[in-house]
C-alpha cells in the first residue's frame, strides 16, 4: 500500500472537518488541530443554497440535506406588507437543489462524524508556523507536507503567511438564535430603517431568526428593533431563552490575490470572510474544501496543486465578498431615500430577473478530481 501523505488542518469548524473529510478521501492521512477543548456548541442557523448541496454530497453527506424549506417566503417591510416573494420549489426548479435551513449544530456534528473524532485533536491552539512544522500553545509540534488554515476571522495561519492585519469591522451589529416553533413560518427578510431582520425556518421543527443593524451594541437595542418590526419575528425571538442569543460584530476583509505559500494554503474565513447578506459564509467553506480535495488527489504535487486551488477560489471569492458588501448596503441604506429607492426597485423586478441575480453563486458545480502530479 502507497503511504499516505500528511496533512494538518487548522480548525475544526465546517470549513477546517470538510476539508478534512475531502483530504481524506483523497489520499491524505488528515490530522485536525482544534484550540478549543471540546467540540463547540453551535447555535445559530445556516442557509445551505444549492451550491453547497452539492458540496454536501461530494463528501458524501447527502443524506444530511434533507428536505428544502416548505414555506413560500419573501422580502418585506419591517411592518410585514411584502415587497417580492418567492414560492416553494422556485430555487430547486431552477438550479435543480434546494435551499435547505440548517442549523449549525447538526452540520457541525455531521461533519465531526464524518471526518473522523479520533482525527481531532482538541486543545491544540497553533502559535507558529515554519516551513512544515505546527508548533502549538501546549508546547507539542507536529510537521505534515500539507498545512490548510481553517482557522476563520482571526486565522493564526493567515496572519503567518499573509501578515496583513485584523480584518474589517463592517460597523453592523448583528443578533441571532434558533427557536422551537411548530407554526408556519413566514421565511424571508424584513427591511426596516438601518436594520433587517430575517426568518429561515431549520430541520426538526426549530425557526433562526436575526437582526442585524448599523452601529454598536447597547443596552436594550434587541428590544428596540423588535419593537418595530412585525410581530411574527417579535414571536419567535420572544420564545428563545436570552442565553441562547448570540451578538457580535460583523467583520469581512478585502479580497487578496494569493492566500497560499510553499505547502500551506487557507479556506473558507481564514482565506475569505464575508459579510452574512449572502448567506454564503459556510457555503463558500463547503465549496473550497470540495475543490482542495479535488486538487490534491492522488500524487498531485503540493505547489501545483495549491495553485490549481487558488485558479479555482480566488476570484470566486472575490465575488463572494464583494456581493456581500453589495447586499449590506441593499438591506441597510443610510438614507429614506436610498430606501425608497430600493423599494421601488424591488418591486418592479420580475421574479425572473431576481433568480437571474443568484447564478452566479448557486450554479457552481462539483469538479472532477485531478489527480496528476
């Protein structure tokens, strides 16, 4: 039997287990170092758009997918009254997988198993980089041929080969949790005044639901934006216990030409992050991790196939982040004007025109796996 050459994974978050599980079926003999102590408790939702179903299943975690969401849903005011809908199927019919809710945890688990515990090593938090070598807080080190940063925002990797900086603070304050909820949900966005809010009813009878607005946090600000908007977000944030709630900051950074150097290369927010307007974050981790495995199978050589992953990512993600800017300053103009504006916009355009908008994102395919040095 060949010997399996080795790779070390930096975070065991979606991205840093994907990439793990496409390595691996790759040919790699994987490790996963994790700086946390235990596997996280999740617990937000995410939306898993047909791109990332296929990414999904490539790792072989199709049947995780599921059914889509049931609910017709749309883009409204913050008072309810509905600026565009969408009916059920309309994203399957047209990009032939669904747009699965999915909460974090599931997936996380999911991956988790899939990848492997025993490849996981828990309380390994990375302090440097040399050539091969890991070196870790605890005071082990460990050398793989093969280094992928998968470590997000704050990315010890990234910092390592890239040294650009802390990433940028988008000035959005963002709150969001999963609630259990047996009613019909009405799924989509609400656009308020400096603030949006959102419901993606999840698998196993639970609703997620967010708010995100321009500014900092405050005392009593969750209360505020509630106040304002429909009471059918109001009633689902009312049923999720407050320790449940998470809040933070939105940060993204500028697209970068190259994120990789010698055998070391990053992925999903460690190479890309993005503002959540997307809905894209983990869906572009899921690609990234599909395409590495791609690159790198058989006895492709690191360099080229590093290079081969760049050509594939880099102005993908670029893409990513720039639509997600975009978005941000669709959902949350600064002005009654600009939000009239967008309104009467919205409005006008034809459903066809709408889906015309998410192709480049949701049409990505699966590649074929190289496997050439």
């Amino acid at each position: 039997m060949a010997v399996r050459r080795a790779a070390a994974v930096v975070g065991a978050g979606i991205g840093g287990l994907a990439a793990g599980i496409a390595l691996d079926r790759a040919g790699w003999d994987v490790t996963v170092y994790e700086a946390a102590d235990e596997p996280r408790q999740l617990g937000s939702g995410l939306s898993i758009w047909p791109n990332a179903v296929r990414a999904l299943r490539a790792l072989g975690l199709g049947d995780l997918v599921g059914e889509s969401i049931t609910q017709s849903g749309g883009v409204r005011r913050a008072d309810g009254s509905l600026l565009a809908g969408f009916e059920q199927g309309v994203i399957e019919a047209r990009f032939g997988e669904p747009l699965v809710g999915m909460h974090r945890g599931d997936l996380h688990a999911a991956l988790l198993a899939a990848c492997g515990s025993e490849r996981v090593r828990f309380g390994s938090r990375l302090v440097g980089l040399e050539g091969e070598e890991l070196r870790f807080e605890n005071g082990t080190s460990a050398r793989a041929e093969l280094i992928v940063g998968a470590d997000g925002l704050g990315s010890v990797v990234r910092q390592e080969l890239l040294g650009d900086g802390a990433p940028r603070d988008a000035g959005i304050v963002a709150f969001r949790g999963v609630a259990e909820f047996s009613g019909e949900i009405p799924a989509g966005e609400w656009w308020g005044r400096g603030s949006v809010a959102g419901l993606l009813p999840l698998q196993g009878g639970r609703v997620y639901w967010y708010f995100g607005a321009r500014g900092e946090d405050r005392p009593g600000l969750l209360d505020h934006l509630v106040e304002r908007y429909d009471p059918a977000v109001g009633e689902v944030v009312a049923i999720t216990p407050p320790e449940q709630v998470l809040v933070h900051k939105l940060y993204d950074r500028d697209p970068v030409k190259s994120w990789s150097r010698e055998g070391a290369t990053l992925l999903g927010d460690a190479a890309h992050p993005m503002l959540p307007f997307i809905g894209q974050g983990a869906c572009a981790a899921l690609e990234d991790a599909v395409v590495l495995g791609s690159v790198l199978a058989g006895d492709t050589v690191v360099g080229a196939g590093l290079a081969a992953y760049e050509r594939a990512r880099v102005e993908r993600a670029e893409l990513f982040v720039h639509a997600s800017r975009r978005a941000a300053a669709i959902a949350l103009p600064r002005s009654a004007l600009g939000r009239g504006l967008r309104n009467a916009l919205l409005r006008a355009l034809p459903e066809a025109a709408r889906l015309r908008q998410f192709k480049p994102f949701l049409a990505w395919q699966v590649p074929t796996p190289q496997g050439r040095s």
